[in-house]
C-alpha cells in the first residue's frame, strides 16, 4: 500500500484530512500526522512517504523546507500543499518545487480531497507499470549479455580461435584489455552443489544470482571479467600489464578471496577456485583453460571456500578396498548404533582416511557407490526380501558430486535416510506379521494398497493391524505405503523418463491430481519441479 504523510500545525485539520476518506480504498495505508516540519522531516528519514500533504507556514521548519528536504531522499514523492487565501504567493512558489496540487483550507471538502488521492494513485500505479516494465528490459538484457558471454568462454575453450584479432575486439566488448597485458584464468566452482540449487530451485536463478552478486563485486575492477560456463562453474578472466613490477596470481588470488566472501555475505553460498597459468596468446589462453576444466581431481580435494593454484594432484599407491570389508562393518554397525555422533564419526574418519592418501575421484565414487548398494541390499535382506537397489539413481547422484566435502554431506545425508528403515525393522524385532505387510507393500507398489488389503492378506482384523503397525514401527500403515510410493516415485523421475502420469499409473494412483498433491506434500515439489531441479542440476 502506498505511504501517506500528512503535516499541519493545527492538529484539526490533520484529523479532518484523517478521518474523512477510507484510505484503504484508495490503496494507501493509515497516513502518519505530525505537526511540524522536523518531526515529520525525521520520521521520513526512515520512512520514506509515498504521498506527502503539507502546510506550508508552520514554526521551526516550513512547508517548502520539508518538501525540499523530502525530495532530496526520493525525487518522485507526489505532494500536495495547505494553504490559507493569504498564503496563496508561497503555494505559487511551492509550485517550483514540483508540487503537484495545492488545497485551500478554508474550502477543502471530502469530494475534493478524494479527487486529488485518486489522481495520486492513478500516478503512482502508472510509474510502477513503467518501473517494473524498466526493470523487466534491463534483466533481459542482462540475460542476454549473459547468454553471449557464455557462448564466447565455450567457443574460446572448445572451438578453433580462428581469428584472433576478432576475438580480441570481442573480449574488449566485455571490458577486457587485450594489448600489452597477459591473461589469467581462473576456474571457480560452487561449492556443495547439490545443497545449493535446492536452495534456489533453478540452474537459471542460481546462475542470475550468482552473476550479478559477482558483478557488483567487480563493477569498480579493471581487468576482471566473470564468465558463467555452467550452473556449477565458471570462469574469471584477468587482464594484466605484461611487467616485472606486478605479480598476477597474488594480485588474482586477493581479487577472488574477496569476491568468495562477498558471495558467502549476500548469498549464503561456498565458492572455491583453481587459478591457471599466465598466458600471452589467446592460444596459451584456450589451452588453459581447458587444463583448468579437467582439474576434477585437483577440485575434488579442495576444501570448501579455498583459492588456490593449480597443480597436478598425486595419488596414493594404495588400493582403497583392502579395507572395504572393515569399512562396510562398521557402516553397518554405525546404522544399527541409534547414536547421531557415531554416523558422523564414522563417515568423518574414512573421508579423512581419503583425503590422507588420495586417489583418482572416480575410485573413490564407484568404492562409496559399491558401500551404499551392499548396505541398502543388507537393509532389504533384513526386512525378509531381496530387492535390488536403486543403483541408477545412486549412480546419478554420485556422479554430480565434485568434492571431497560435498561427498561427505550427501553420504551423511544418505545413511541418515536408511535410519528410519533401520530403526523400524529393529523396532519390531523381527515380528513376522510386520515383515509380511512391509514384503506386501513392496510386491504391489503398482497397485492401490488399503488397510483392509494388507489386513486380509495377513488374516487380521483390520482396526487390531492398525494399532499394531503404528505400535510396532512407529508411524501408521497408511503413512508408511505414502511414504514407500514417493520414494519409487523419485527414483522413477531420477532414472527414466516415464511421464508424470505413467509413473501415477505405476503406483497404483487413478487420479494424477492426487498424486501430484500427495508427491509435493510429501517432497515440497510437484514432479516436474523435481524432475526439472533435477535437470537443471546436471
């Protein structure tokens, strides 16, 4: 609603003008009344007044004093003066101030009031059409300027510099010296990615935010430009004098520490980047860059939020599954162990065991991927039925983790979802009417599977199954096949692509709005919002 202020000495006329229009109607909030200049001057400065209706002679502070004053802290204020017949050559004055209308208090009326409120609503409405209109073109120009960055740092990287002098006058376009000076590249990574486009829902908003946080960070820096290349990564480019006096990368490196606080500050985010070599050609320069790229295995041992040098990692001449056998022992009792502290123990110690002696990133993935599939494998085997696990989906996910950090949450966060499947079968000790309605729910997931089902298929009386499920386990049958339905449902998102309706179809649901509105109460999304998160994620 907009914001209305009204000043006047004489406290009568400011509850006139109070209480003789619905404000409301008019889209603007309960106006603030002050009786003089200064104290309206100092509430404004915390303020700000849409619409300001003013006095002109009053003590300390006048009419003209508080109009200037106000206009200085936002130019577009839409005022209105008081005026008495005898204070008629200061309402002319008044009006080289850009005032828009002056009311005379000896024959102000309601109808004359409301007129003057309706022609400052249609105002105000017809600027914010415009300023949103404004505001629209400038993100589209943005975007688009974005959008052709990005195709020049991909063509630099992978397509033959065929002309180099053009490319020059391209780069220049993004406000980048090319003659004289060598380059520097640098590739930084949004750390803990999997976290971090959930929090914004969208590679496209990650990326738009990202972008302009960067961009405000080096608006005033020559010599600096940002290249988004993808959701996760992306690349600063610097510009130097070629000359002894000046060291790049120490110069590079205080740039990028501050643009990764700065990052941190406004959007909560961890950035970590690999800086590459000086390059003198644009040549030297595609060749780098392509080198920074295929750094995965530098990256992957990077601490969150770090700027360092690139290097060429060294593996340790160790095979990680001597001890997998030891491993998978103790996951399995730290599943078992109902203690948080020792999930995030165990899971601590075996990536410390990994960051002490390192190995190539995809070892490491495809030991932790076998780990989880005999784990989950374990867990079915102790409900009474083999099943055989997600292994694309768990795959899929792997895949996308591109740090040694980011491994540790998402496997911390993986072992804590087998904890609840863990504590039921352990809840029920093994009693085999429960293990037969898990094994049931299990076998019919394409199926609509009642209460009343299962209870027959046991030969129970449907009320005494009830109690005994939620007794037994801790949440109620109904919960229970929910809950197993949109865990399918997620992998079948993750790993095929089935329609939403086909995969509705798969579970047993006759009516797609349901199972939408079931899935987005039970993950916080509709499918295809997942299915898109998903996507935008890779």
């Amino acid at each position: 609603m907009y914001k209305v202020m009204l000043v006047d000495d004489d406290y009568p006329v400011l509850e006139f003008l109070a209480e003789s229009v619905d404000w409301h109607a008019y889209g603007m909030a309960e106006p603030t009344l002050h009786q003089d200049g200064e104290e309206a001057l100092a509430h404004a400065i915390t303020n700000l007044p849409d619409i300001l209706i003013t006095d002109i002679g009053m003590p300390g502070m006048d009419g003209l004093r508080l109009i200037e004053k106000i206009r200085e802290l936002k130019p577009n204020v839409r005022v209105a003066i008081l005026s008495c017949h005898s204070q008629f050559q200061y309402a002319r004055q008044a009006m080289k101030l850009n005032v828009q209308d002056y009311l005379l208090k000896d024959t102000l009326d309601t109808e004359e009031l409301a007129k003057l409120l309706r022609q400052f609503k249609e105002s105000l409405d017809e600027e914010k059409i415009a300023n949103r209109q404004q505001e629209n073109l400038r993100h589209i120009l943005i975007r688009n300027r974005e959008k052709m960055k990005e195709s020049f740092i991909r063509s630099t990287i992978h397509q033959p510099i065929l002309h180099p002098e053009q490319w020059k006058r391209e780069l220049e376009s993004f406000g980048l010296r090319t003659d004289g000076v060598v380059f520097l590249p640098a590739l930084m990574h949004v750390d803990q990615f999997q976290r971090a486009w959930k929090r914004f829902w969208t590679e496209d908003v990650l990326r738009f935010a990202l972008n302009n946080v960067i961009e405000e960070l080096t608006a005033l820096r020559r010599g600096v430009v940002h290249f988004a290349y993808s959701a996760k990564r992306s690349v600063m480019l610097f510009s130097f004098e070629d000359t002894l006096k000046i060291n790049p990368v120490e110069e590079a490196a205080d740039v990028l520490r501050e643009i990764v606080r700065g990052v941190g500050s406004s959007l909560k985010l961890s950035l970590s980047v690999i800086i590459g070599e000086k390059c003198r050609t644009p040549a030297d320069l595609q060749k780098e860059m392509a080198d920074l790229l295929a750094s995965g295995g530098q990256r992957f041992y990077l601490e969150d939020g770090a700027v360092v040098k690139k290097r060429h990692p060294a593996y340790a001449d160790v095979d990680p599954f001597l001890y997998y056998d030891k491993a998978r022992e103790e996951f399995m009792n730290t599943l078992l162990d109902r203690q948080e502290e020792v999930l995030a123990d165990t899971v601590r110690r075996w990536i410390r065991y990994f960051r002490d002696q390192p190995q190539p990133p995809e070892t490491i993935k495809d030991w932790v991927l076998k780990l989880l599939l005999d784990l989950k494998l374990k867990v079915h085997s102790m409900q009474g039925f083999q099943a055989a696990p997600a292994a694309e989906a768990l795959h899929k996910e792997m895949f996308e983790i591109d740090s040694l950090p980011e491994l540790e949450t998402w496997l911390s966060d993986y072992l804590r979802s087998l904890r609840p499947v863990v504590n039921s079968i352990l809840q029920t000790g093994g009693r085999p009417e429960i293990l037969q309605a898990i094994r049931y729910v299990s076998a019919n997931m394409d199926r609509r599977i009642g209460l009343e089902d299962v209870a027959a298929h046991l030969h129970m009386n449907p009320s005494y199954f009830s109690r005994m499920f939620k007794k037994e386990t801790g949440e109620t049958f109904t919960d229970f096949v929910i809950r197993m339905k949109m865990e399918r449902a997620r992998e079948l998102l993750d790993t095929t692509n089935y329609s939403v309706g086909t995969i509705c179809d798969m579970l047993g649901y006759d009516n797609q709005s349901y199972f939408i509105k079931t899935f987005k109460s039970a993950v916080g999304v509709t499918p295809m919002e997942y299915r898109r998160i998903g996507a935008a994620a890779r």
